[in-house]
C-alpha cells in the first residue's frame, strides 16, 4: 500500500474534491485522528476532529471560481492543523472506510490480481494500524478493479467502437459483433490477421475448447489454438457468445472457415486439417457441417473421465492409452482385449459413444501430430482464468497484449540457429542420428522405397520417401523422421532436415510471427456509424450459491495437475484405501 502522507496547508490545491477528501482520510488515519463532515458537496468540503470535544483541528476548503464552467480545482482556505486530543484508542477507524482503501490498493491491485480481501485486511492492519472488515475490504478491491478496468456496462456499451478500431487499426482482421432485437449484446468474434495469417505456418492442428467466464454477465469464452514449429501455443481465434449451444459453435465455426479460406486454403485439403476438442454440446455438429473433410479427435483425457464415471476400474485408464497410442491392429486389439478381461461392458460402451476413428491412432483419418487431448486449448483456457473474472473490453484487451508480448519474444527466438529447422527439432534429429539411424542397415528396393533392419527391435520397417512413411508410424504421426526414414537419408546422402515436415522449417516459423499486431484506438472519439442506440449488456441470471475461484483440474496426459490418487496403507495399491482393501497380503 501507498503510505505517504498528504500535505495540508492553506492554499494547497487539488484536482478534484474527491481527490481532497481521500487525501483528508489519510493525514486522519496515519496521525491517529478522527474527524467529522459538517459539510461537503461539490463546491465546499469542511471537517473538525471529533476525536475529543476540545480539539481545535479543522479544515475548509473550496471550489476555486474561474471563466471555465469545468474547473473542479479545489482550494484550502482554512487549516488549523494544531491537535489537543490523545488520538483514536481502538483499531477501527471511521476514516479508514472503502474509499480510502480503495485507493490504497489499487496501484498493488494492477500489478497482482490475485490480490484477494485477506490480503487487503491483512495489509490494512499491518501498513496503516486500522482493522477493516471482510466486507469493507471485499468491496474496496471491487471499486478498485471497476476503476482500473472500467465497468462491465460501460465495456458493453464501447465495444461497438472497440470492434471498429481493431479492425481500421489491423487491417483484414475478422471481427463480427452481433446483437439482439433488442439492443442487447448477443456475441463477439475476434481474429487478428496477424494470427490468421501466421495460421498458415502451424501445424494442421486446432484445438477447440469453450470457458466460463465469471463475470458480472458471465458467458462463455470460445477458442480456437493451433501449435507452432517449436510446440508453443498459437491462438487463432476467440469469441464471446451467451451459452454453449450449436447455434454458437456453428456460428463460430462458420467464421473460423472463412479465416482459414482466406488465409490458409491450402488446410481446407481434404483430411490436412484436425480438429482436436473434448465433445462439447454442439462442436461435433458444426465442425462436421462446416469442415466435411477435416478429421476430429476426441480429447482422450475427457473420453476416460466419461469411462470413468460408469466404470471405475483403475487399470482401465492404461489400456486406454495403450489402444489410443496403437500404431498397429495387432496392438490395438492387445490393449482392448485387455480391458475385456476387466470390464466387457467398459469396451461396448466406449466403442457405442466414441468411435475408434476418432480417438485411435491406429484408424484416425487424419495426422494429429501427437496431441491425442485437448491439451492445446485446455492449456490456454487455463492462462485466460484471471481475465475471465473481467468486462469484456479489459478481457479482450489482455489476450491481445498476451498476442503481441508473444509476437514480439518469438521474433527474436532461433536468430543464429543453423540449418533449415527451428532448434528443438534439429536437436532431436541429431540425437536420434547419432543413437540410433547410424546403427541401422539399409537396402534400397526402388528409388523411393527402402527396407531398414533394426538389431534394436530385431524387425524390418518398409520407408517410403514418396509419401513420407514409415511402417513404425512415427514420421507420419509427428512429422520428424523417425531413425528408420534417417538412416535412409545417410544411404543416400540427404540432408536429414529436409526429412521434417515444412511446418518446422524456420522460415516458416518466422513466417508465424512475422506480421505485427497494432493496438486499437480505444479513446477514440469517434462513435459506431452502425449503430445509433448504446450496446446494452445481455440479460443473465447468476447461478446459486458462490462463484468457485479455483479451477479444479482432472488427470491429464501430458499437462495440468493430476488428481490424487487413493494409495492403500495396507497393499500400496491406488484407488482404494485400507478399509476397503481386499487385497491378500
């Protein structure tokens, strides 16, 4: 908190009278004094210590009158800064109210927002020497945070204005802002052309997700998240929309294939674009009408939690996998033979509501690159916790600042790599060169098809420079070649990074981030030429009870926390403690 003191003093002037009369509860608070109003509106502000019948310290002051109707400078006439009282005797304060706090904590508020009301209480007491209430610290930092980022009504009513100036100030960007008959916000779809054209330099892969956003109006926050050459996340498009519902995911997915129309043609091929999502009401059906030839994936970790909660098997969730990660028929139908021995009705149920195309690499259309959850988008959703909680306008305003400080770093990455590859893949090429392509024999059959013997596997893998396969499935599901497409490029005398998919290349990252992303004019003057009636916020009506501030995370594979296993006292086992244990020992 800010503790130094004001200065009072006749002729000191102020900007506003709010200002003086923040200024006043502070001199009163850290000399240990309370004082009352005698009177106090918009020209004449006067105050006497209260804190004994005799103290003489008073203050007036006064709006200063000039040739402009819109002066608010205030003026100190009176100050007799002299006190004969003892000073307050208890922890309270009347001085040491909401605004006064407010204005203590908002400076703290804007570099922490996780600053919580404890903190606030806590600091109080500790800075200052005044004990405020949960309520009156609760209500401080709410005050603080409408200053700080405005009011959701006000953010509703300039977001017509705001969609204008990103689209004057980032030309070619897509911005759709829809309203109802009535005048009331309906939904908001946002995609700088920096990111739509940077899409086309990513990897075919979009994860697709929607969150809760927990503010005053609340609704949901859709997204879609590609990845780029070296693994970061790329955020292609987000929207704002009431609810979760077909109409919204189509209505966004209609968007977002014009963007990639526009932008990335080349991804609207015929199973060259997957879609990765956790089967959210409606996504399914738009992404099918939408994108006919455009293979979907099924979030692995939200298809075991659904297994889960009808079969409780702990062992399930490793078979699971296992079939999820098959490269071969032979493996796959290992791992589900598998969890027939423990659960056939496990098996027909997942087979009934998922169908193995979807979740199976082994018979999965299309290339997902490795991300067999929705981890891409999941990860993102994650970071968007805190500005979920804010008004549309200061929410949108931090994932763009997010886009540019990403835009900006990434720039600068891989400057003086060597070669044709961002560093992380030409790494793990030259490591699996030297460990295990080296070791490989390599007889030619045509001049695009070769036959590689590995003394590691004792097994024979089939490479086809043609079409960029290998029998062990590795180059096709990650796009870097694998040891056996490696020691082929030996046999010939290839460069092996020419081996990678075109996506890790740096020119096409660099091509990623190459475009810049501008700021909009939020201060404009200027008003929606569309409109002629204030944007109005939607109607909602907050569920019971108190909003959860901490997001609960399940099991994920390769990200996120895990839930805490149950692990036996008694057989060491998870997933059932002692007293239920039937385990012999």
């Amino acid at each position: 908190m800010d503790t130094s003191l004001p200065i009072l003093a006749v002729g000191r002037q102020f900007n506003t009278m709010q200002e003086l009369r923040i200024a006043c509860k502070h001199v009163a608070v850290n000399e240990n004094f309370e004082f009352k109003v005698q009177k106090s509106d918009t020209k004449r502000y006067r105050i006497h210590c209260i804190t004994s019948d005799g103290c003489p310290w008073l203050l007036h002051a006064s709006l200063i009158t000039s040739d402009s109707d819109n002066s608010k400078i205030v003026e100190i006439k009176t100050f007799v800064p002299e006190h004969t009282c003892n000073g307050v005797r208890g922890a309270r304060h009347r001085q040491a109210g909401v605004a006064l706090i407010r204005s203590t904590i908002q400076g703290r508020l804007q570099d922490q927002p996780t600053y919580s009301p404890i903190h606030v209480k806590r600091d109080a007491r500790r800075e200052q020497g005044v004990r405020v209430s949960y309520s009156t610290a609760w209500r401080a930092k709410e005050q603080a945070l409408e200053v700080i980022n405005g009011s959701h009504e006000e953010a509703y009513a300039r977001l017509p204005q705001y969609c204008t100036d990103i689209i004057q100030a980032n030309p070619d960007s897509i911005v759709s802002l829809e309203r109802t008959a009535e005048n009331r916000f309906l939904r908001v779809f946002v995609c700088y052309a920096a990111s739509a054209k940077g899409f086309g330099d990513c990897r075919p892969v979009l994860g697709l997700d929607g969150a809760h956003l927990k503010g005053k109006y609340l609704g949901i926050l859709l997204s879609a998240t590609a990845v780029d050459a070296k693994g970061s996340l790329f955020p292609l498009a987000h929207a704002v929309v009431d609810a979760e519902n077909d109409e919204n995911w189509y209505w966004f997915a209609k968007l977002l294939f014009s963007v990639i129309q526009i932008h990335a043609a080349t991804y609207l091929q015929p199973r060259f674009l997957s879609f990765v999502s956790d089967r959210q009401k409606g996504l399914l059906e738009a992404i099918e009408l939408v994108f006919p030839g455009s293979p979907h994936g099924y979030c692995l970790r939200h298809l075991y939690e659904n297994l889960h909660k009808q079969f409780k098997h702990p062992a399930l969730r490793g078979f699971l996998y296992e079939a999820a990660r098959a490269i071969t028929e032979e493996e796959y139908n290992k791992a589900i033979d598998q969890m027939r021995g423990i659960n056939s009705d496990a098996v027909d149920w997942l087979l009934e509501h998922a169908p193995r195309e979807h979740w199976c690499e082994q018979y999965f259309p299309g290339q997902r690159y490795g991300h067999i959850t929705s981890n891409i988008a999941e990860s993102l959703n994650a970071w968007l916790a805190e500005p979920r909680e804010k008004p549309i306008i200061a929410m949108l305003e931090q994932i763009r600042h997010q886009l540019m400080e990403w835009f900006v770093a990434r720039r600068q990455m891989d400057q003086n790599t060597e070669g044709i590859l961002v560093s992380s893949v030409a790494k793990n090429i030259k490591t699996t060169l030297t460990m295990r392509a080296r070791r490989y024999r390599v007889l030619e059959a045509t001049g695009v098809v070769y036959e590689v013997f590995s003394s590691e596997t004792v097994s024979t893998y089939v490479v086809r420079l043609d079409n960029e396969t290998c029998t062990c499935s590795e180059w096709q599901t990650s796009g870097i070649p694998c040891g056996h497409a490696l020691a082929v490029s030996l046999e010939r005398n290839d460069d092996p990074q020419t081996y990678a998919k075109a996506f890790f290349r740096l020119d096409a990252y660099r091509g990623t981030y190459q475009n810049p992303i501008f700021p909009p004019n939020v201060n404009s003057a200027t008003t929606d030429s569309d409109s002629t009636e204030v944007l109005l916020p939607p109607i909602t009506r907050r569920p019971p009870g108190r909003p959860r501030k901490v997001r609960i995370r399940g099991a994920s594979e390769g990200g996120g926390r895990e839930k805490r296993a149950f692990r036996c006292s008694r057989c060491g086992n998870t997933g059932h403690s002692r007293k239920t244990c039937r385990q012999p020992v």
